[in-house]
C-alpha cells in the first residue's frame, strides 16, 4: 500500500487537487494510497470532426467531464478534419511530441507501427468481453505481432438513395449488380438526377468507392504472400473499362473534385439521386427535417433508402471506413491513454456514445449488433451487420504497411480517375501497376 506522506497531503489538500472516484481528502485518508496519477496529468486526444456532430457535442458536455471524473486526470479533445488526421500523426512522429491519442482511419495505423504503443492488453480485454472483433477491425489494428491500435468504430458504407427518383425510371427495388446500376443510373442522369462520388485524393469515400469495384471484377491488388504485385489483369482492365463508361453516363463528372462532404451536400441539395455514404446524410436529413425537402415539398427523410453495393462478376464487396485510436510511442502518459480507452469502450459509456450517432458508426465488436437502438429505425437496419462483410486494402494478402501506403497514395482510386479522364484502361492499369511495385520492392 503507497505510503502518504505529510508533505503529499498539504500539498494535495492546499490546491484542492482531489482525485474524483476516491472520496476527495476522506477518501484518500481511508484507502491509505495516493491518487493514481499526479496532479496536471492530461491526456490529449486528437479525432476527426465526426460527421455526426452530436457525438462530438456529447463528448464534450458529458463524456469527457465523466471520465475525468472516474479517472483521475484531465483529457483535451481536440478535433480536426479528416483529411488532416495523417499530415498531423506524421509530424508527430517525426517531432516525437503531440496528441497522446490520434485517430488513425482505414490501415493508416499500419504506416506508424514501429512508432506507436502495444495496446494489446487493451484491445484483448475489450474483444473478450464483446464477442470478439470483426476481422476488418483485426486486420486494419494488428500488425501480425501485436495490436497497434484500439478499434474505435466501423463506418458502414451503403448507398443512400432517392427512392422516389428510383421508382419514376422503373427501379422500384435498387439494382443488384453493377451493369444494373450503370443501366438505372443512365436514366437518373437523363433526367437530371446524377449518381454522385468522389474519385479525389479524400481518405473515406473514394477508396471505399474504387476499392469494391476492383474486388467485385476480380481484381486484387497482391498474391496472398504480400510481396507479389498482380493488379495488372485482366480482371482489373474490365473494371476500368467498366468504371470509365459508368462514370460518363450515371455520374457527375465534377464529382473528381469532391471531398468527403460534397457528396453529402449534393445529395441534400437535390443535386444527385444516390451516393456510397455512411449514414450521416440521412440521420442530418432527420435532424432538421424542415430544411431538407423532396421537389414535392416533404421531408427528404422519408424519401431515403439505404442499399449494399452491387455485385460484378466475381460477387458484392465492401469497403467500409474504419477508425481506431493510435497510442503514441512518444508519450509520457501511455497508460492514462490506455486507461481512458479501456473506460471509453466500457459497455455503458460506448453505449451512450453509440445510441447517438444512431448507426452511422457500427461498433468495432460483434456485441453491438445486437444493440436495440437498430430496432427503433428500418431504414438504419442495413447497417446492422455491415461489418461483418467488409474486406481491406490488400487483397489478397495482408493488410500491412505496403498496403496501407498503397491506399494512403491513392494508387488505386487514381488508376480509376486517370481512366475516367481519358487515359485508356490498359495505360492506367500499368501506371497503377508499376506505383505499387515502387511500394512493394522498398
């Protein structure tokens, strides 16, 4: 038992430095121990701006003060935009200063492994009390030896669409392979309802676009050995081929330029008929249901429907965004971080968190399926059991570093943007071919 000294308690009674969760003074008196951490211990925590800004709002007015309370220490959230999130964990690493926790989305943790904390006795002690991970989850936060990173969440990729729209060319239930979509998205666009995506450099939507279409033609990108670069096939040629043509006649073509909002923006606009999304357009549809109207005057929210992706010759795939919290190698308050991380994932506290963003984030653990907030909504239940399907950036082989720097180059989704602005699909094929080997040989 940690012995209190005189001088630790005049220190700790005369600046009011009371560890919540212990009683205050009394507290420490009776148990015969110090606080467990030191006064001004802060963690921070850097995340994106969640695209589910109640969830931020409720971390902030409840979450954070609650854990603070519970653990002892100070936690400062800051958040970012997505697509600054790798710019900034790189800095820090090379400065070897900065957030104590950052978000690392899809396999990105995989490129700062050797820099970042074992968090496996975190991770384990979550997944054994909540049936176990999903294997995207497994493969985007385990570099083969250990877990580099504590899954935070899945973000389910489904198309929105405009089911109204859909109905008036004849789709009365959404396509079900992708010459079907090219087929109904050709007469969306006739009528001024285009599909919109992103093929740009934005780290959600265009790899979780591009990606599947690859997979469903039967293209992947290395041999289940990890080393072997085989995305110049001809699976890969018919998927361009097919991606080119599809894209001049169902999409906005400006969509090459969009970020991970513009689509949202788009479709909540009246721009576009449907869009590969996380939940976020149609849970801001029933946030402010007066402000988003269908061309008849209702609520847009009632006109939204959720679908997988289609399925091409070799099957539907899925790529669905994944979010896990980096603990970094350089600082000086990794087991507070753990600790915040083991109490953030606590049933009762991922609950609240969860229950708000109303399905737009699955849990990383196969427990949430069976949460009962899926009950209260039949147009969020398709995003139930999204998790379960998702395949990463890799196929076949691992999910490793190479793979990661494949995806976080963009090498993938710009064989496909290259193709669309007229480069021929065997060109592109190569070009993307002879970037991934540069990855793979180094």
């Amino acid at each position: 038992m940690a012995r209190i000294t005189r001088r630790r308690l005049l220190d700790v009674s005369g600046k009011g430095a009371l560890v919540a969760g212990t009683g205050g003074l009394a507290g420490i008196l009776a148990s015969g121990r110090a606080p467990a951490y030191a006064q001004g211990t802060t963690v921070h925590w850097l995340k994106w701006n969640d695209f589910v800004p109640a969830a931020d709002t409720w971390l902030r007015r409840e979450g954070i003060p609650a854990a603070e309370k519970a653990l002892g220490f100070k936690i400062n959230l800051e958040t970012i935009g997505l697509n600054d999130l790798q710019a900034r964990a790189t800095a820090a690493i090379q400065s070897k200063a900065g957030p104590d926790i950052i978000m690392a989305f899809n396999s990105h943790a995989q490129l700062y492994a050797d820099s970042l904390a074992d968090v496996s006795s975190v991770t384990e002690d979550i997944g054994s009390k909540q049936g176990g991970y999903y294997d995207i989850a497994k493969a985007n936060s385990h570099d083969g030896k250990r877990w580099i990173a504590v899954p935070y969440c899945i973000v389910g990729g489904l198309i929105a669409y405009r089911k109204s729209w859909f109905d008036e060319v004849g789709a009365t239930s959404f396509p079900k392979t992708w010459d079907e979509y090219r087929e109904v998205g050709r007469r969306l666009k006739a009528k001024g309802h285009p599909i919109g995506q992103t093929l740009g450099h934005t780290v959600g939507d265009a790899p979780s676009f591009s990606y599947p279409i690859l997979w469903s033609f039967g293209g992947k990108e290395v041999e289940a050995d990890g080393k072997t670069v085989v995305i110049n096939s001809k699976e890969t040629i018919e998927s361009v081929k097919f991606m080119t043509a599809f894209w001049k006649e169902a999409h906005d073509e400006g969509g090459l330029a969009w970020d991970d909002s513009n689509n949202n923006r788009a479709f909540l606009s009246g721009t576009v008929a449907a869009t590969l999304n996380g939940a976020s357009i149609y849970i801001e549809a029933m946030r402010r249901p007066d402000q988003y109207k269908t061309d008849s005057g209702a609520q847009m929210k009632t006109d939204i429907l959720h679908a997988k992706l289609p399925a091409g010759p070799a099957g539907p795939y899925a790529f669905h965004a994944f979010q896990g919290m980096m603990v970094m190698g350089y600082s000086k308050n990794q087991k507070p971080a753990m600790d915040f991380l083991r109490y953030f994932h606590g049933a009762d506290v991922y609950d609240k968190w969860f229950t708000i963003l109303k399905g737009f984030a699955c849990g990383p653990t196969r427990v949430w399926e069976t949460n009962k907030m899926w009950d209260e909504d039949p147009v969020m239940a398709p995003f139930r059991a999204a998790a379960a399907d998702g395949r990463v950036p890799g196929f076949a082989g691992p999910a490793n570093q190479k793979a990661a720097e494949v995806l976080s180059k963009y090498i993938i989704t710009d064989m496909y943007a290259k193709a669309v602005q007229g480069m021929p699909a065997e060109e592109a094929v190569k070009w993307a071919e002879a970037e991934m080997k540069k990855v793979y040989a180094a």
